[in-house]
C-alpha cells in the first residue's frame, strides 16, 4: 500500500469527513472488540485514495 497523504494535504470537507468516521469507529470500539468498523475503515481509505489522485494529478 502507498504512503498515506499528509493530514495537511487532506481538504477541509475530507478532514472533517475523515474526523467524524473516525468519531464513529471509536464509538462502535466501545460496545467490545467484537464489532466490525471495516466499512468505516474501507470509506476512511477511499478519501486517502481521493487525496493520493488530487496531489498526483498536480492540483
């Protein structure tokens, strides 16, 4: 897997997006380590996917 982008290279809509899965997985840890956040993670890498194009694309 490629490096992840820098946090400064994340827009502010993908920070706060990124922010509030992160909210959300911390939460769904909280009721036992049995719980999936593998759909939280999977949408947390398609904004670093999203970033990695911006940046490589030179915009």
């Amino acid at each position: 897997m490629a490096d992840r982008p820098a946090w400064s290279d994340f827009t502010a809509g993908e920070k706060a997006r990124v922010a509030a899965l992160t909210a959300r997985m911390a939460k769904r840890g909280l009721a036992g380590p049995g719980v999936d956040v593998s759909d939280l993670k999977r949408k947390v890498e398609r904004i670093e996917d999203q970033a990695r194009k911006r940046i490589a694309g030179g915009k």
